[in-house]
C-alpha cells in the first residue's frame, strides 16, 4: 500500500471515529498535555529581555517535541504489530479533528435561539468565543455563532487533515500543536505581542492553503444546496476576505456570508472594549437562528468534498 493509500484510510477512519465519539473525557486527550506544557514554558519565559526570542524557541519546542514524540511513538508501536501502529496513527488524527466538537457546540447556542431562550443562547456562545455575549441580541448571537463554525471548519478540520495527508500523524500533531500556540499565546496584546510572534506566524503559514481550500470546499458543496447563493459567495469572497484582520479566517467567513447572504463582521467587544471589523458580504436580511444550521450542513460539506477529491485522486492512482 502507497502512502497516500494509507493516509487516506486513517483519515477516513478518523473521521468516522470523531463523528461517532467525539473527545469522550475518559480519553486523555493530547490538546490538553500541550496546553499544559505551554502554560509551564510560558510562565518562566514571558518575562523580562529576549521575549521574541524566547517565544520562538517555545514554538520550536512545543511544535517539534510534538512532531519528534508522535513520529518515534509510532515507530515503536510498529514493532508491535503494524496494525497497532495503524490504530494509533488512526486515533491520534482524530484527536486533532473536531466535527462532532464544533457541531455539538453549534447546536447548543442554536437550540435555545429557536426556542426563545436567548439569555441561555448568550451564555452558550460564551463558551466558544472570546467576545462579551452578555447584551447581545439574537442575530448578533446568531453572527457570532456563524462566525465561529466558518473560521473553525479550517482550524478544526480541513487544515488537520491536510497535514495528516501530507504526513501522517506526526504533521497533523505538529499543527495541532501550533494552533493551541496560536489560541494561547498568539495575542496582539502587551502581554503576548512579542512573545507570541512566533507562534502566531507559523500558525498563519500552516493554514494559508487550507484556508483557501476551505472556501473553495464549501463554494462547491454549495452547489448540492437549494437556493444558497453561489455566484454572490463568489464575488463576496474574492471582495472582502482580505478585509478580514486575519490573512486566513476571511476566506471560509466571506464564502459564508455570500452563500447566506448576510453581512459578518462589525462590532465587538472584548471586555468592554469595542473592535470593529471590517463587515463581509452584501445585506440582503439579518442573520436568523436557522444560519447556525446552515452553516453547519456547510461545515459538514467542506470535509465531505475534501473525502470525495481524495476518494476519486485514489481511484486514479
């Protein structure tokens, strides 16, 4: 079997793994062991002269202890059996997927919406985002729900499981360590600016072509959707996923407000303190409960088109 075969099954395997289990809490989950070990690192070093510096040997440390860990990890369960080393592989690339994680956590802000809860709305997109959610109104709860399943669908999906395509275990590992880099440290603030330059650059260059693939992913997936509007999304994306702050979150949240045809973007807060972004898309209405569900048939499109190129690329070869 080549390694782009091999690949290709572990990856489908994983994904099936995540949709049916998820993170169970009974399983120690690898995110958690990094989070731990940048915390430790980050406390000793953010401080004082050299914080550049020191930031980027954090990222060295964390991004390739994961990729050395993994790779002699499974070359020792390999003597084993090379079956166990499949299961492995198998399961550690599920770990870094999360379809089931970002669906669930969809659902529970769009649940309460539909049935006039809005204060329990608020309170569950406060688990999934960093902005104030205590005042908001329903479609601001909605657009910050969208937003998150859009950027997320890269982070959490697509992107993983390109370097899992690429490399195996090992590489989607590495970048799932860089993102929690990113989620951590990767701030602009005082604090994180200098220290968490490293990490924020590499987790922009490792998701600049799975972003874009992401967009493209749903732009076509779309197509197998009644009345989403594709031609908008097109012109939407090719317009305004620049404005976005970030050189890859614009691109799945630009697809996104043009297939719904809503504006994203706009004003938060953040502890009080307002951020305007740059709005995305052309206002035709305002965004409603059902775009959380929308939006994740989109999610769920952008993997499934990802399985179905590589299925007809195996075929060929």
């Amino acid at each position: 079997m080549n390694v782009f075969a091999m690949h290709f099954y572990m990856i489908i395997t994983a994904i099936i793994t995540d949709l049916l289990i998820g993170d169970p809490r009974w399983l120690p989950h690898p995110v958690i062991i990094m989070g731990k070990a940048i915390s430790f690192l980050e406390k000793m070093w953010n401080r004082n002269k050299y914080r550049k510096a020191k930031g980027m040997l954090l990222t060295l440390i964390i991004v390739g202890g994961t990729y050395i860990f993994v790779y002699f990890l499974l070359k020792i369960v390999n003597y084993i059996h090379p079956y166990a080393t499949f299961l492995v592989e198998m399961y550690l690339i599920s770990t870094t997927i999360a379809m089931k994680g970002l669906h669930k956590a969809a659902k529970e802000v769009a649940i309460p919406l539909l049935q006039g809860d809005l204060s329990l709305a608020r309170k569950k997109l406060s688990f999934i985002v960093g902005r104030d959610t205590e005042d908001l109104p329903t479609d601001e709860v909605v657009r910050g729900t969208v937003e998150t399943v859009a950027e997320n669908t890269v982070d959490a999906i697509i992107a993983p499981l390109c370097w899992a395509l690429i490399g195996g275990a090992p590489l989607a590992m590495a970048y799932r360590a860089t993102n929690t880099l990113d989620s951590m440290v990767g701030y602009k603030n005082e604090k994180y600016k200098q220290f968490g330059w490293g990490s924020a650059r590499l987790d922009d260059v490792m998701n600049w072509i799975p972003a874009r693939l992401t967009a493209i992913l749903i732009w076509l997936f779309s197509w197998f959707v009644p009345n989403s509007k594709k031609w908008n999304a097109f012109v939407v994306t090719v317009r305004d996923a620049k404005k976005h702050p970030s050189p890859n979150s614009g691109w799945p949240e630009a697809m996104t407000a043009g297939l719904l045809g809503v504006v994203l973007g706009g004003k938060n807060f953040y502890q009080g303190i307002v951020s305007n972004r740059a709005e995305m898309g052309n206002y035709t209405r305002r965004l409603q409960p059902k775009d959380i569900q929308k939006t994740i048939i989109y999610m769920h499109g952008a993997w499934f088109m990802f399985v179905l190129i590589l299925f007809f690329i195996y075929m060929k070869l």
